[in-house]
C-alpha cells in the first residue's frame, strides 16, 4: 500500500484538535520541489506548517531525516519545532501502525536549531581543519579578548586617530552605555555578515577601518577563537571550497523560519546550502526586529529577485493570512496601524503592500467586553497611575495574572524614564512583576560577594583604588567596593569564610616570589564553602553563580596579547603580593567587563511567565508568544543616536556589499520602518485585549510613536469610530 500526500493531509488534520490545515498551509505541505516563499501573518499557524511539511517530507516522500535542515532564529524555537515534530511523529504512529512509511520514520539526525548552532554542527562533524581545535566565544569573552589584545590603531585609537575620525564622520560616537569597544565589534560584525567588498569600503575613506579589521581577524585566528559572525563565514567559506562535499550529498531539503530576520551572509549560506534549489523560507517582513543585531529584512523582501539571479527560478509563493490569536477588533487595529505608514506600504518595503491580501481574523470572542483601549494621563506618570488601576480592576477578570504581559522596548528598572515606576506601582498594590530582565545580574548578591572575596584574598590593600581611574571607572570602583562590603560582612558571619580569606592572605604575604597559584582554584574554594553550597541547590542562585564562574573562567583563558596564550590562568606573587599585571586583569578585564556590559539577570528560555505573576518582558522577548491581554508601554520611542544606528549603519554598508544592495530611504524612514513593524509585533500578541500606555507627552516632550501614521488624532479617531474600543483616563 502507497501512503499518499491526500492520505498524509487526512490523517494529519485528524491529529490537530478542533483545528485543520488551511488551504494555503496545505498547499505549502503538498509544495516540495523548488524555491518557496511563504509570508505567513501572525497568529497563522507556521509553526504547524512547517511541522507539517517536514513530516510530509519524511512519511510520504521517504527522505531520510539527514537530508533536512530547518533552520529556526533560537534555540528554544528549535526545540520547540523538535518536541512539536516527535509529537505528532509519536501521533502518527499511534494512529496508522500499519503503514511501514510512516513506523520506519526516525527523527535522528535532522538537523534542527539557529544557524549558528547548525554551522557549529555541521563544522565539528566535517572534522574540518579550519574549525579544529576553535572556540567560539560569548560577547563578554570577546571583549576581554580586544581589551587585553588591542592597540593604539585599534581599541586604544586616540580621539585624533582616523579610525575615530572615521567612525565619528559616518557614525558618531557612542554614547556612554555603548563604548568603544562594543561600537568596534559591531562594525567589524558588519563588515563580516554583510559581506563588505574592502576596496568599496576604501572608496569610502575606510581604509583604518579595514586595517582594524585585519587586525581583529588575525587575532581571532591566532588565540583561536570565533565569534558568531566569523563562525558562519568559516561554515560558507567550507561550502564553497568543497570541503563538506560528502555531508552535502544528503542534504535534499532546506527550510528557515523567521527569514525576515536573516543577514546577508546567512543568506548566501541557505542558498549554498539548498544548491538543488529545494529552499523554503518563511517568515513576515511585518514583524522583522533585528535590524540592530545586522538583519537585513530586505533579504526576504528580494528572495524573489535572489532566487532568479542564482538559479533563474522565481520561487513558489504563498500567503498565510488566517490570524487564529488576536479578537478580531484588535487584529483590525494593528493591520490599520501598519497600513497607515504611506513609505512602507510599496512593493519594495513590504510584501503585502498596502495590506494585501489582508489577514483574516479567525481569533475567539470570549466576551463583550473592549478589546483596544488607550490609557491617557498628561505625562508618564499620570498614564502609570491610570495603567496601575486599570490592571487592578482586572483582578478577578483574569484567572491568573500570567495571563497579562507588558511589553515594552525597554525592561530596564533603573532608568530615569524608564517601567521602574509602574512596577513599584503594581507591587505596591500587591500585584507580582516577573521582570528578570529588568534587573543587572552583576548586581545580585550571589555575584558580587563571589568578585568581593576573591577581592579581598587577592587584594588585601585595596590596590584597585590606585589600578582603576577614578574619572572613567567611577562605577566599576564603586561595584568593587560594594562587592567588598557584602564580602566582609559574609566574613563575619560565617566564620569558614572568614578563615579562607586570612589563609590565604598569609599564603600570598610569605609565598616566595613567582609563586604561583591558579586563579580558578581560588573561585572554587571559595564556591565550596557556606553559603555557596546552599545557593546552589537555589535554582536562581545557581544560574547567577554558573554565569559568574563562567565570567571568571573566560577571563582566565583570555589570550596575551603577545604570545596569545591564556594571560590570567596562574595568579603571580611579587613581593608578598599578587603581582600588579594580574591585578590589573583581574579589575580592568573581569570587574569592569560586566559591570560596563550589564548583563541581565537570569531567565529560562523556555520561563517566560511564573503563575501569579504579570510577566514584563521587551518586544523582541515576545516574539512567536500571545497573552490574552498585552499592554504596550514606552511607545514613545524617539529617534535618538542609539535608537536610530541600525539605521545608519544600514544606510552605509548596503551599497558596500559584495552583492550590493541600494538604499533608497533616509535614515528617518528606516528607523520609522523598524519603529512600526515593532509595534505591529507588540500589538499583535494579544489575543482578548490590547491595551497601549499613552501619555500625552514624555519626559516634556510630546510623542507620537506608536499611533497611526506616527499621528495621536488618526489613532483616536479610530477608537471614537469603532466599536469595543474605549479611552482609560
């Protein structure tokens, strides 16, 4: 017996409960061969469909599981696309044990994650030579790396030198909670994904951009490291020299969720990679985010053209429009708001120019109850007060407060306009905030009493006082000196502690010079002892103290900057105490490295809502989740520097690419592009009702970000005409 497509399609439907493949879902499942582009909405079900169509691919048409890839934007997508395909895998077979296409079936060895994790695997199993013996490192490691490596041409470059000169003429400098350094590895980033053509950058006057460049490069390759970036341009440079010619054999088929959020050097990967052209890209160019992480929305926008200049084939293309989350008053509100911006809505910005076709809503209507509201005040305070009470009165409308989530471009606490109030708000009326984003994990008590005794055994006379400069370290100093006094006062209360800390400051005051002792070693003395062991066994103590460890063993493994060895693996005594180089590493690379990156605390990928708690979480968090209610707050996003460098790094390096890429839009327009399909994201995880934090101004300014047209009257005008919206004020 034959086990057909019409068979696959009738026995999958009967596994989804009270739901069935849509007529465009399904064509996408029976659609194989051949590029396919496939704009799905939000709320539409790709996920489904992709599961979908890798089962049809492996039921139906017998395709052993190493011949696909489904490349996915995170790692928790990817292992939610795993579970989601052994599920209905497990279904199938449950229901047709007598079809021997379908028992056979064994997901092992499909490769499932990010890009990067797939370039990782697919490099690590090839046993190339060129990955061999590489480590790919995080953005804190790597910053340890150019500080302890860097030169007056580079990380050190004077105001006057013409790699500043340069970036200061096309970039501007960056603000404090930036840096430097960070602003350079952005730039190197993009020189790397975007695929910049050297010389064109030379036109430009780049060339002490370039010589940076280099210089990066060779460091990377001589202490053998990778970031994220030169990871996947060895996998592409691997690809086209043939050097994976006998894995790419198998591979038959190529499908990329989130491909609205794909650089330029993916890009170049996926079409590499699906060289028979079975390439499936899905996505929506609506809800790309990541502009400033270097994604390039326009891939998906121009996947046609891209598909007829490498294989003179114009690809398949489907529209999933059905919207299966959002009321469908609110689904009408956000389709109205993206429709609104007249630059956008062109074929060459967007794929459903001018909204078409439109989504159609198939979302529940629980109750009759308003499903856009606007909540008004004069300034941000007035509108938190007036958010604080209305979620309030919620209490008792929702059956837990997990159902509600805030989101917001910025999660931070501990700015000046920041969600900090209208947390205290809510929490003052004894309602819980989940926000672990909100918070700095340098600055939890776990961390910095850790930094605080190693402090205090390998610096018993303050030396960091005299090490770090007082003007440009002011909040490094002051962490260090709070992360003593936690220290001292763990001292006095465990009396262990206390011991370890005189021990070894006399170990360290008699020890002959050139005495060594590993840096590690005193971390895990120290770690062993009360009240570590008992963070550890607290879940988010011990997450805070893996993170830390994790720090501090990166920086002990932070190449020199001559000999590219590990610098800081053996602290070195001079007389009677810990040599001042390793002191200096010790404070200017470990300390001041996460407190100026300020990394935030922790969170379960898959943890983003605790029962009893409204969950807080940024636009980009929320991405691929729906709560039945969503409060959109901060919508008065301004076009800052900071807000609008993707833009203006955008705006440069498209016409240097190697595959050159015209700009047409000024710097304004494309941040107002990315300003608005933010917001089309945020709206459109709700599914009962959205809620948009209003303020008549901000900080003394008006703002008119997150409305129609970037226009507060179009957008009340649309709540006073339409029906289950109102006005909270």
């Amino acid at each position: 017996m034959t086990y057909s497509v019409d068979d696959f399609i009738i026995d999958y439907n009967s596994l989804l409960a009270n739901y069935s493949l849509t007529g465009e879902q399904e064509k996408v499942v029976r659609t194989i061969d051949g590029p396919v582009l496939v704009s799905a909405g939000p709320g539409s079900g790709k996920t489904e469909c992709l599961v979908a169509r890798t089962l049809r691919l492996l039921v139906v048409e017998g395709a052993h599981s190493d011949s696909i890839i489904l490349t996915t934007f995170t790692r928790k997508a990817a292992r939610q696309l795993l579970d989601r395909l052994s599920f209905r895998l497990a279904k199938l077979k449950r229901k047709r044990p007598d079809i021997q296409q379908i028992t056979d079936v064994d997901l092992t060895g499909i490769r499932i994650g990010t890009v990067h994790s797939i370039a990782e695997g697919m490099l690590a199993d090839s046993r190339t030579q060129s990955f061999n013996g590489m480590t790919v490192i995080d953005p804190i490691q790597l910053r340890m790396l150019l500080v302890n490596t860097g030169n007056t041409s580079n990380i050190y470059a004077p105001r006057a030198h013409p790699l500043r000169t340069f970036n200061q003429q096309h970039f501007g400098n960056p603000p404090p909670w930036e840096g430097w350094v960070n602003r350079l590895t952005s730039l190197m980033n993009r020189i790397t994904e975007d695929q910049i053509d050297l010389d064109k950058l030379a036109d430009q006057g780049g060339e002490p951009l370039i010589d940076s460049y280099e210089w990066y490069r060779n460091v990377m390759k001589e202490s053998r490291r990778l970031d994220f970036a030169l990871l996947i341009e060895m996998l592409l440079s691997e690809l086209k020299r043939g050097t994976l010619e006998e894995m790419m054999k198998s591979i038959e088929h190529v499908m990329v969720d989130e491909y609205q959020d794909t650089n330029p050097i993916q890009e170049d990967i996926f079409f590499s990679l699906a060289r028979n052209t079975n390439l499936c890209v899905v996505g929506d160019d609506d809800q790309s985010l990541y502009r400033f992480r270097g994604a390039s929305v326009e891939c998906m926008i121009r996947f046609d053209q891209e598909c007829v200049t490498r294989w003179d084939l114009s690809p398949k293309k489907f529209s999933i429009i059905e919207n299966f989350r959002s009321h469908p008053q609110i689904l009408d509100f956000y389709e109205e708001y993206m429709n609104s911006h007249t630059e956008l809505n062109i074929r060459s910005n967007r794929l459903r120019e001018k909204g078409q076709p439109p989504l159609l809503a198939k979302g529940p209507t629980l109750a009759d109850h308003s499903s856009v509201i606007l909540c008004q005040g004069a300034d941000k305070n007035e509108a938190d007060y007036q958010l604080s009470e209305f979620i309030n009165n919620l209490e008792g409308i929702v059956e837990d407060w997990s159902q509600v989530a805030i989101l917001s471009p910025s999660v931070r606490e501990d700015t000046k306009d920041g969600i900090g109030n209208l947390v205290r708000l809510l929490e003052e009326r004894g309602i819980p905030v989940f926000n672990p984003r909100g918070k700095n994990m340098a600055e939890t008590e776990e961390v910095m009493t850790l930094f605080g005794l190693m402090s205090m055994v390998l610096d018993e006379f303050s030396a960091f006082h005299d090490i770090l400069n007082p003007k440009f370290d002011s909040s490094t100093i002051a962490w260090i000196e709070e992360s003593r006094l936690l220290a001292s006062r763990m001292m006095s209360s465990y009396e262990q502690v206390g011991t370890y800390v005189e021990n070894g400051r006399a170990a360290i005051a008699n020890a002959d010079d050139k005495t060594a002792y590993p840096l590690l070693g005193v971390m895990f003395h120290i770690i062993n002892l009360e009240p570590f062991v008992e963070w550890e066994v607290a879940p988010a103590s011990a997450w805070r103290l893996s993170q830390a460890t994790k720090w501090l063993e990166g920086y002990s493994r932070t190449p020199s900057g001559r000999t590219r060895t590990p610098a800081f693996l053996n602290l070195f005594v001079e007389s009677g105490e810990i040599s001042l180089h390793q002191l200096n590493g010790f404070y200017k690379l470990a300390c001041k490295t996460i407190v100026e990156e300020r990394t935030v605390e922790h969170e379960e990928e898959d943890e983003v809502d605790i029962p009893g708690h409204i969950s807080v979480m940024t636009i980009h968090q929320a991405k691929g989740l729906e709560f039945d209610i969503v409060i959109a707050y901060g919508l008065c996003s301004r076009n800052s520097p900071s807000h609008r460098m993707p833009a203006v790094m955008h705006s440069f390096f498209a016409p240097l690419r190697k595959r050159e890429l015209s700009v047409s839009q000024t710097v304004d327009q494309l941040r107002d592009f990315d300003s608005f399909r933010a917001h089309f994201v945020a709206f459109s995880r709700a599914k009962h009702a959205l809620v948009l934090h209003d303020p008549d101004s901000w900080s003394g300014r008006p703002h008119q970000r997150g409305h129609f047209n970037e226009d507060r009257i179009n957008t009340r005008e649309y709540i006073h005409n339409s029906p289950k919206t109102e006005v909270v004020r």
